[in-house]
C-alpha cells in the first residue's frame, strides 16, 4: 500500500465539521493514489478540541497548532479557523513543507493574500502543493455547467448575473459572533458568500471580473456581546450588490446579502449567451436549467437537467442515476480532487493564486463602495 496522506487540521466548528465528513469518507468511495489519515485537529480549547476530535473522527488533538509543524507524521494541513490567522497558519505550514488546504476567501486582506501566493509558488519548487478550498466548484451540477460552457453551447457569452442570499442574522437580538467583526473576518457578506459567487462565475465563464461598481450596507450596527453583557459593533457590511465587467465585454450583476428573509442558503448562477441560457441554483443543486436557442422556436424552452448519470462530473463513484447527492459531497469531492493533484505532483485548483484574483475583486467592491465609482480590479502581477 501507497504511503497516506496523513491530515492534520486547524479549526472544528461548521467548516472543521463539513471538511472532516469529506476526510472521513473520501477512502471509502473513491480509489485513491493514496490514502488519507485523520492525524490530528487542532483548536484553541483543549477540551473543546479533544471532544470534537473524538466525535469527528481525528486521532488525536492538540490546543497549539503550530505542533502540527513540527509533527513529522502529517502532511498536510487542513486550514478551517477564521480568516484572520489564515495567512500565518498557511505561511508558516508551507515553509515546514506542508501542503496546506486553505479556506476561502484565502485572507483578509489583498496583502496578506499576496504573501500567500508567494509562499506557496516557493513551496511548490519542493513539491509543496496549496489549494483554496471554494467547494461549490464540486457541485457536479456546476461542473458540468462549466463544461458546457466551455464546449461552446450557449455561444458568444453576454451576461452573467450571481446571488447568494441569507437571512441568520436578521434578527437585530442575534449575537456579536466573530463573522460580524472586521478584524477577524475581514468582511461580512461580501467576504463569507460573495466570495462563492465571484469565483463561480469566474470559474464557469473562464473570464475575470475587471472592474465594479459597488454599494454595501450594514443594517443592524451593534449587537449584543455573546460571552459578557452590553451591545458591540458591528463592524463588516451585511449586504453587498454590484455590477461587474468581465473580459471579452461580459456585463454582470451580484448580490450577497445575509438579511434576505426566508433564503437560508440561496445560491444562484444564471449565464446568458448568444445561443442560450444555464441556470445553476443551489436550491435545487442536482439540477440544471437549459435554453438551448439552437432548437427549432416551436420546440424552444427551459429544460431540466437531472445531473445524476454516471457520465457527469464526479457521480460515477456515487448511486444509480436518479439518486441525489448533497451539500457534504461537494466537500469529498475536494478531498480527492486535492489528493489526487498531490500524487501526481501537479498544481490543485482553485488555487492560492486562482483565490487571489478573488480577493482583489472583493477589494475593489468594498473600494468602489467607499467611493461610490466604477473601480478597476488590481491585476494579479501588480505589487
């Protein structure tokens, strides 16, 4: 048997949660080039740690996650805490020869994203591999959204328009969690599911947003404090709509929003192009929607494409056709999507650079809301 790849991760509430079900069952449904190992979690409560490792399935678990470093029995390190240490875990592991596996978005700022992409193109001259973890790229529905796109079936693309909506915090009595702080989280809705959607589209047209025109809002600006009494502020935006230019002269509109009432995770992807439409909505995420404006006008219309065969992107491992997968999946689907790149020593994607380009759309929106003007995204090759 192959050598496994031996996972150490930091973080294990909600995405901790989602990427340890993906490690868990990746050997189970997928003929691996090698096989995976929950080594250890980390989390900054030793208790707390020590009792999610044992529910989520790790061997072992530690409160200080610079041990996972040192530890010559992982390679890999698995990134889920909140995005303000994700540049120092993901620098600092790639430098002691980790391949790390990163949340999205990738930083908290464009700067600290910067350093990320350079630690990793230094990392990868010794074999070192990093990924951004946007598992939404893993809905198979979306990757064969992807795919015909790019086979040419909705012709000359025009139009693009994106939205992720939300509603837990609508409720002004809901806590001060660390999402809601801009120095932990860098961002609220722009950063947490705007995120999604910018590289969505990014992914599935091929083309990169370069410039925006932005507005953002805060609605509720202070909250009660979770831990102690009194109210705090709230220090990120709870909504974010703009438009966009993407290359080759594609217009394109986003909304992401966290006080949308009733849409607990809406996501939606609608791409309009000369000779049709696809639509994408995470509400019914096995499916696609298809105008094919190449059919005869009386025979014109939205199709339902149940994205179930064998023949679509990562289903062959799953069930029979007709027989839906869930959100989980899209999260295994990265785990042997990433294994499989490091075996063969390629580059995984989404990555660190793939993830950059999404931060500085993401800078541009909150620079263009500042000012209230069209703004140009930084390119990439810009210091």
């Amino acid at each position: 048997m192959s050598q496994p790849l031996r996972v150490g991760m930091v973080g294990y509430a909600f995405m901790g949660a989602a990427h340890s079900q993906a490690w868990r069952t990746v050997n189970h449904v997928y003929d691996l080039p090698m096989p995976v190992r929950m080594q250890v979690v980390s989390g900054r409560s030793a208790a707390a740690v020590a009792a999610a490792a044992d529910r989520l399935g790790w061997s072992e678990s530690t409160d200080d996650w610079r041990t996972l470093l040192a530890r010559d029995d992982v390679d890999l390190i698995d990134i889920c805490a909140p995005g303000d240490v994700h540049a120092e875990i993901a620098i600092e592991a790639l430098a002691a020869g980790k391949h790390v596996l990163c949340e999205k978005p990738l930083a908290n700022s464009v700067a600290e994203a910067r350093k990320m992409v350079a630690a990793a193109d230094a990392a990868r001259d010794s074999g070192v591999r990093a990924m951004c973890g946007f598992n939404y790229r893993r809905v198979p529905a979306v990757a064969l959204m992807r795919q015909m796109v790019a086979a040419g079936r909705l012709g000359t693309i025009r139009h693009v328009r994106a939205c992720y909506l939300q509603d837990w915090i609508v409720d002004p009595q809901f806590p001060l969690v660390w999402r809601l702080r801009r120095e932990v989280a860098g961002s609220g809705a722009l950063g947490d599911i705007g995120a999604h959607i910018v590289d969505l589209t990014q992914f599935l047209t091929g083309l990169r947003v370069t410039s925006v025109s932005a507005l953002t809002q805060t609605f509720v600006r202070s909250r009660p404090l979770p831990d102690s009494p009194g109210q705090g502020d709230v220090t990120v935006d709870d909504a974010a709509l703009f438009l966009a230019r993407l290359g080759d002269g594609v217009v394109a509109s986003y909304e992401a929003s966290r006080f949308a009432t009733g849409r607990k995770n809406a996501l939606r992807v609608e791409i309009n192009g000369s000779l049709g439409t696809l639509v994408f909505d995470f509400e019914r995420m096995n499916e696609l929607a298809f105008y094919d404006g190449s059919r005869p006008a009386g025979e014109q219309g939205f199709s339902r494409i149940l994205v179930t065969e064998p023949s679509h992107p990562y289903l062959a491992a799953w069930w029979p056709p007709g027989h839906l997968i869930g959100y989980e999946h899209t999260f295994v689907h990265q785990a042997h999507d990433l294994v499989q790149a490091i075996a063969a020593g390629a580059d995984p994607a989404p990555s660190f650079a793939d993830a950059l380009q999404v931060q500085l759309v993401l800078d541009a929106v909150s620079r263009s809301a500042e000012t209230s003007s069209w703004t140009t995204v930084e390119s990439a090759e810009e210091v």
